[in-house]
C-alpha cells in the first residue's frame, strides 16, 4: 500500500541519519581527543617556573573542566536528535490520522493544535512546581500598614544597638561604633543628649526602668551607667515620606546619602560615667538592667556574664559555661532571669529568683552562632541566629522549640513587642521582617533607593505605647529608622 511504503522509507531514512549521526558524534569526540591530547603532552615539555606537582594539578584540573563541557556537548546533541526524532514522529502520526497525504494548511493546523496542548501541559507543570516558591515570596501585607516617619541621622559609624526609654520624657538611643551614644528626640529626630565616655566601639544602650540613667556597653571592656536631663523640643508636623507605586527599587551603596556631617556636635556631651563596671577580660557586647534596677548584667567576649550591683559596682557573680564569645544578654521585665546567647550555638537561661542560689539551663537547638535571646509575655524565650532560624521555645519544655521561622539570611538582634506577640527580624540582607509567635509571617518593612537600610540592619527595638513611632531599627548605613506599624491591619490581613 502506499501510505505503508511511505511510512517504511520514513523510518529507514531517521534509522541511517542517527546512525550516521552517531558515528559523527564518535569521530568528533576522538578527533578532540587527539587535539587536546597534543597541547597537552607539549605543555608537560614546556620549562615552567611552576613544580611539578602544582603543574600536574592543574593539568589534571583542566582535564576534568574539558570532560565536563565534553559531557555538556554529547548531552547537548542528543537532546536536538530527540528533538528530530519528535518531529518526524509527529508528522508520521499525521499522515497515519489521514491516511494520505496532508495538504500543508491541514498540517499546520494540526501541529499547531499540538503545539498547543504541549504548552498548555508545560505551564500547568511550571506552575505546580513553582506555587510554593512563589507564595513563599508573596506580599503579604500593604505598604500602608508599614510606613517610615523618621530618620536620625548623626552618627559618624554603623549602629549596633537601639533603645526606647522606659520613663518620661520618651527617648530614643543609640550605641554606635563610632565610640558614643546618642539620645534622640522621637518626634523631631533631632539629638539631644552625646555620650562620649568610652573610648571603644559602643555596642549596647539600655535605659532604667525607672530613673533617667542609661547603661551603656563597650569595646573598650567595661560597662558604665551614666545619668542624663533632657528637655524636649516643640513637635512639627510630620511629613509624608511615602512613595509612590508598589514597585520596590533596590540600591547600592552608591546611593547612600552623605552621613559625614556629624550633627551630634551641638548636642551636650557627657564624658564621665557615674559608675564603671570593670571585670571583664575581652570586649563587653551587651548589658541590661535586671528588674527594680538595683543590678546590671553584662555579656563579654571573654565568655562570661557578669552581674554587679549598681551602687557599689561589685561583682556579685561571674556567670560562666559558654564555650566561645557571648553575643548577647537579656532580663525578664518582671522576673529575675537571666538569658545569655553565643557563637557556642547555644543560650543559657539563668535564674536568680532564689538569693541563695543560681541555676541554669541550657538550650540548644541552632546550629551556628545565637545572635540573641529574647523574653516574651509568660514562659517563653525568642532566640535568634546565623543559621537563619529563629525559634520560639517555651521554658517549661526546653527539648524543642514550639515554633520554627527560617529565613534567607543571617539574623541579628530581635526584639519582640509583647503586648501584640510580633517579631522583628533584622537581617543580613538589609531586610526587616515581621513575624507573629507561631511563625506566620506578617509584614516586610519596604526598602527603596528613598525610604528602609542600605546596609546590615542590626538591631530593633519596639515601643508599645509611644503615639507615632512604635518600632525603631538601625544598622551599618549610620542612621536609625522610626516606623509607623498599623498592628491591626496585619492582624486582620493575617
């Protein structure tokens, strides 16, 4: 029959052209062989200044790079012959539908028809594979639930920490690495207060619970606890920096806006401390009041914390068991505990609810450094670390954290807004993000060549009741950041 004989000679001539392809693929592969070879063999009679151990790695190393772009290529034409061969197989199943010879309008209709249906099956699987991925990377929140609404730009180094006065009048601090400590007003953004007291790095600030003192950590292994007064200035309107479109523009650094006037020049400075706490060995990283105020506790490189009474700055105990550096430390608002983080991946939780003694209990769980531990409402502790976690664990059930939050960067210092359950994240990657306590992820603070961190954020700090800024963030590009966050938007966008 004819279409039979047409069919055979079809097939015929695919069978010869692979074969004859396949033999081309041979011929091609030791022609190379033989080219490569000869390069190869003059190198080796070649005078190099290079041993020869070190020329035989290379040598070795360059072969393997060769048989790899070898195995690409052969792979590489085996797909376009796989390709033909789904060619002639569609255009032998057209002429077996018919039988007979299709006219090229009808074939083109058909392949089409079947182009189609190919395309159609390959969205539906790109989608599939893709849906988690991109869900993962959605919007979760409008930019109106998270605004910027006040830059504090003076100092003349990166950030380390930030914090909010617990008394009246309501300030902002920041510790930074340019070796002082600033204090702001919240509303004007304008500094009021200068603490140049440490010749270090300043790398923590937090204020009394209940007196106008701050307590300050620094490079320089010591601790000290200083007094200030001031007086806030008349607020001005506040202006909208917010910006147009959904569309985020990432920058470089070259955008950064020129930090080099140092504004805190015409600030009052205070350059010597009530109270020095010196019995640290290596740079002290971070410290923090414990309930009532009446101690301090520091966390030092040196792999110890420390804690003094403030009055007649003694040690009362020298907190040891970390293998490496401590990272951080952090007291309960109403208890007396204790947590201290570090690069021994794990943190310890220190209790002195009991005058005679002091037990401890550690967690383990990440598995690189812990940036920071954190306290939260009732019976749990936030930590965060370089691993890329941040776990939510619940004191009475230290084997395993309730929740897990893993991210695409390194985590700094967190801070979590007790009255509310949220979480800040600052990262790495410039980012802040914002978590609820069981790991759903609530809100990206928006960055922009005009508005968020262009460099590492490294530290957050929330203020529950403040009226127009109720989270602050700093970081390496010099500045700290007031945002406004509509908690019941997210809520409800939750």
């Amino acid at each position: 029959m004819p279409t039979e004989s047409a069919s055979c000679s079809t097939a015929r001539q695919a069978k010869q052209k692979r074969k004859s392809h396949s033999l081309s693929i041979r011929r091609t592969n030791s022609s190379e062989q033989e080219r490569t070879g000869l390069p190869r063999d003059m190198l080796e009679g070649q005078d190099s200044k290079l041993p020869s151990s070190v020329r035989s790695t290379l040598l070795e190393l360059f072969g393997q790079i060769e048989r790899e772009f070898e195995n690409l290529y052969i792979e590489n034409l085996e797909l376009r012959r796989e390709i033909d061969t789904l060619n002639e197989r569609l255009a032998a199943e057209g002429q077996a539908i018919d039988g007979a010879e299709l006219s090229k309008g009808q074939l083109k209709t058909k392949a089409s028809h079947s182009t189609s249906q190919l395309s159609q099956k390959l969205k539906t699987t790109y989608k599939a594979s893709t849906s988690k991925i991109v869900s993962s990377f959605k919007t979760t929140t409008s930019r109106a639930a998270c605004q910027l609404v006040k830059e504090y730009i003076g100092h003349r180094d990166g950030i380390w920490d930030v914090s909010v006065a617990r008394t009246q009048p309501v300030v902002l601090g920041t510790a930074s690495a340019d070796h002082t400590a600033l204090l702001w007003s919240i509303e004007m953004g304008k500094c009021l207060v200068k603490y140049a007291g440490h010749v270090g790095s300043v790398n923590s600030i937090k204020f009394h619970p209940s007196e106008q003192l701050a307590l300050t950590a620094s490079g320089d292994q010591t601790a000290h606890i200083w007094r200030y007064a001031v007086q806030l200035p008349t607020p001005q309107p506040v202006a909208d920096t917010s910006i147009s479109g959904e569309d985020e523009v990432e920058c470089s650094d070259k955008d950064e806006p020129d930090l080099d006037g140092d504004v805190s020049s015409d600030c009052p400075t205070i350059r010597v401390p009530l109270t020095s706490l010196k019995s640290h060995q290596g740079v002290v990283i971070a410290a923090d009041w414990l309930v009532g105020g009446k101690q301090a506790v520091t966390a030092s490189w040196d792999r110890t914390a420390n804690l003094y009474d403030v009055e007649t700055s003694e040690l009362v105990h020298s907190l040891t068991g970390h293998d490496q550096e401590l990272t951080h430390c952090c007291t309960h608002p109403t208890q007396r505990l204790v947590v201290t983080s570090s690069r021994d991946t794990t943190f310890r939780l220190w209790d002195f609810r009991d005058p005679s003694i002091h037990s401890v209990n550690v967690f383990q769980g990440h598995t690189d450094t812990v940036t920071s531990a954190v306290f939260t409402v009732g019976d749990n502790v936030v930590s965060g670390s370089d691993d890329r976690t941040v776990k939510v664990w619940d004191l009475k059930n230290m084997r395993s954290p309730i929740a897990t939050i893993r991210t695409d960067s390194a985590i700094n210092r967190i801070n979590v807004c007790v009255g509310q359950k949220i979480i800040a994240l600052p990262h790495d990657n410039r980012q802040v993000r914002l978590f609820d306590m069981s790991g759903v992820r609530l809100a990206r603070l928006p960055r922009s060549s005009r508005q968020g961190h262009r460099r590492m954020v490294c530290c957050s700090a929330w203020s529950e009741d403040h009226p127009v800024c109720n989270l602050f963030t700093c970081g390496f590009d010099r500045q700290a950041i007031g945002w406004n966050i509509n908690i019941p938007a997210l809520l409800q966008e939750k």
